[in-house]
C-alpha cells in the first residue's frame, strides 16, 4: 500500500509526539499524552501526544534557555501565548517556545548573533537592545505609534503590534539597524474573516494615514484596505508599518529598521493562505507582499532551517526541530554529521551498533538485527532504535533464562551463511515495528 504523506502540521505533530517519546530532557512523567490549553485556561480536545501535562508544561522550553526566558518574560510582564501557570504552552507546536528555544542563547550571546545572521543580514557586531540584553522578545518600541492603546499602558506581547523578538546590530556597511523578528512555524489562516465594520472603522483609523501616506511603505493601490485585513496580511502590515514609524525616529539609534520572517519553507498551508484577491496577484502569501512592499529590501524572508545547526542553537534544538527526512545513505550520514551512532546515543540513549547500508540501516543488539529501509525520519529511526534495543534484550534475557532452566550448554552459534541473517546477525522474525521495507 502506498503511504501518503501527512501534511506539514500532522507531520510535525508526529515529529513532537516522537521527541517526547525519546528525549532525554523531560522525566518520563512529561512523556505522557495531555490535553490542550488554550488561551482563555480551558481544555480542548482529547489527549493528545505532542501536548504536555500542564505541571511540566514549563519543560517545553529546552534547559539551555528555560530559565533565562521564564525570567525575562517574568520581568517584562510578556504573557505566553495560551500560557499555563505563567509559563510557556503545553503545545509543543507553539512558534513562541520554539522562537523562545531558538533564540533564547542570543539574549546573552551576541557571538551567535552574529553568526546566525551574518549571511542573512550583514550583521558584524551585535549591540545591546535593552540593559543587559542583546535580543529582547515580544517587543512592541517606545511608543505607541497608531494609538492601539489609547487608555492604558501597552503590554508586550498583547493587544498591540508586537514583534516576537528583535536585536540591535551594526551591519558590513557601516549602519546601525534595528531587526524585527517574527516567527511562524505551524500556522495557516484558511478561514476567511468575517468583516466587522465596526472593528474595521477603528482598525482604518489607527492604521489609515500610516498607509495612504505617500512614503509609506505598504502601497495602498493594490488592494482595498478590507483584503489587507485578512491574515496574515493584517499581521503584516502592522508590523511592516511599526517598522516604518521606528526607522522614522531612529529608535535606538538605528539608521534603518527591517523585518525579517522566519518560516518553514515546508509550512506550504501558511504560504497559500490567500482569497481570491490576493490570488489575482501571485500564487504565495510571500508574492503578494512582494508587490505591496515600497521597499522590498526591509522585509527579509528567513527558512527556519537556518537554526538547525547546533553551531547556531544547540543539539537539543536541532534534535527537536530539525527538517530530518532521510532520503538515502547520503542524507542520513549528512544529517547525523558522518556519526549515525553516536547520533542515536546522544539523542535516544541507544546503545547498540549501526550499520550504514545503500538500501537500509540494521541496528544490531544482543546478535539481533533489525533493518530499516530509506526513506524515514530521524524521529522514526530513533523510535526504531528504542523499540529494537528493548525487544532484543528482552528475547536475550529470555533466552538466558531459558536455557538455565533447562541447564543446558548455549548452541552453537548459527552459520554467516543462514538467510535468516542480516550480515552475519541473526534476525528471528519479522520486527513488529517496522515489518516491511518503505
């Protein structure tokens, strides 16, 4: 039977259901299927694998920023999206943790700053943003350009224009520029609005001058101001307008200011996020925001991928989040960095041998193979793994025992030559957890 592909959120969603299943950075009280909590503290839906308990929802944040976030978003007074018990989601899919992960280090570091975004950016040397800080979350700038909270004191991060991260730095040309950062990872917007002309009328208030303005940098002439109000278009031009009114002022100094999209290149639902006027214009959210852009340069498009290298984030992050389909020999040795075992033994605690083959990959423990044929994910292998090494010590174990009961010497080793073997290891049976080649 011909497998199909799942979609990008169903294939992520397996991937996370896979990580908590093998990772060694949660206790195995976290590894257990949970209900989502949304923004407003209900639960929704049934148990669902690639969700947390909620007393270690906080676990979703991996240990190398854990607790600097918690402690900045504490102090900013951020709230989390759908948030339990003043910590992240117990989603594992939420952008805002896997943004939070990502970048997390950079707060304190500006070396990976620098690294991460020299190609993309131009950056030579990170500065500072905020007192101690080289990248700050959820920021929403000094001022509230567009009156968005005209009776009360804006909150990063909620019912204003904010942007997920942002960092200050000095570029190759000699300029200081202001980046803004947003993070999308599994969203897609399928649903049309439903127009609210109230709402409307005060959304064309606090944005209309900022749009007609002939400088400004969304041109107006391309789409009525109600298609701009469709996500992610909305999300868009607010933040390419706040980016606008910073550079404007020099915020923090900058000579420029630029917004820069990191999505996945696979996420091809939010990239056909689009109604039919927005299709008169190009065939991806990002070709149409191409020619709405005055100055398309201060909005730079980021594949997600770029984080993972664990010269960048860490090995617990690319673990989790890296894009690890295995093709043939070649990807998986490329993945795996020339090193499958040593691989699975630092991601999955697997402690048996691995055999490097053009067609498959066989695991050996305790004399007993397992073949697994291209193509699968890391996920998939390290699950693999784990089910091999557990059933193979089992069958060893059982046999030990058996033949002390019978007290009986041990057989003789089987022949190389026996076709129930797999390179000189025996193989019993079929495996029951990956019965035939894929």
């Amino acid at each position: 039977m011909k497998r199909i592909a799942p979609s990008f959120i169903g294939g992520e969603r397996m991937r996370a259901a896979a990580w908590k299943r093998w990772t060694r950075t949660l206790p195995d009280a976290a590894r257990e299927p949970a209900r989502y909590i949304d923004k407003d503290g209900k639960t929704l839906g049934g148990l669902s694998d690639h969700c947390l308990p909620v007393e270690h929802a906080a676990l979703s944040l991996l240990p190398e920023v854990r607790e600097r976030a918690l402690a900045i978003f504490a102090e900013l007074g951020i709230p989390w999206h759908a948030g339990v018990d003043g910590g992240p989601s117990n989603n594992l899919l939420s952008s805002q943790v896997q943004c939070v992960n990502a970048l997390g280090q950079m707060v304190t570091d500006p070396d990976l700053l620098v690294r991460a975004f020299a190609d993309e950016l131009g950056v030579v040397e990170a500065l500072p943003i905020e007192p101690e800080r080289y990248l700050t979350f959820e920021y929403i700038g000094p001022t509230d350009f567009f009156g968005e909270v005209p009776d009360g004191e804006r909150v990063r991060g909620a019912r204003c224009t904010s942007i997920d991260a942002a960092f200050l730095h000095r570029t190759s040309d000699g300029l200081v520029e202001l980046v803004l950062i947003e993070w999308k990872y599994t969203e897609a917007y399928d649903r049309p609005r439903t127009p609210d002309p109230a709402k409307d009328a005060v959304r064309w208030q606090r944005y209309g001058d900022a749009l007609t303005a002939p400088d400004g940098p969304v041109r107006c002439d391309v789409l009525p101001f109600a298609d701009l109000l469709d996500e992610p278009f909305y999300q868009l031009v607010r933040q390419q307008l706040l980016a606008y009114e910073l550079e404007k002022a020099h915020a923090h100094g900058a000579d420029r200011v630029r917004v820069v999209h990191v999505l996945p290149k696979r996420n091809l639902a939010y990239r056909q996020s689009l109604r039919p006027a927005h299709r008169a214009l190009g065939g991806s959210v990002s070709e149409v925001w191409q020619q709405l852009l005055r100055t398309p340069d201060r909005f730079v498009p980021v594949d997600s991928a770029l984080f993972d290298d664990p010269e960048i984030t860490s090995d617990a992050y690319v673990s989790r989040y890296q894009d690890d389909h295995v093709a043939d020999r070649e990807d998986l040795l490329r993945l795996c960095r020339g090193d499958v075992e040593d691989h699975l033994y630092c991601t999955a605690d697997y402690d048996g041998d691995v055999m490097v083959e053009d067609e498959e990959v066989v695991l050996l423990v305790a004399r007993l193979g397992a073949p697994l044929a291209y193509p699968f994910s890391l996920s998939e292998l390290c699950e693999f793994a784990l089910e091999h090494e557990r059933e193979a010590w089992a069958l060893a174990e059982a046999e030990e025992a058996e033949e002390a009961d019978e007290d009986e010497p041990a057989p003789d080793p089987p022949s190389p030559d026996d076709p129930g073997h797999v390179n000189g290891s025996l193989i019993d049976k079929p495996d029951p957890f990956r019965t035939e080649k894929r």
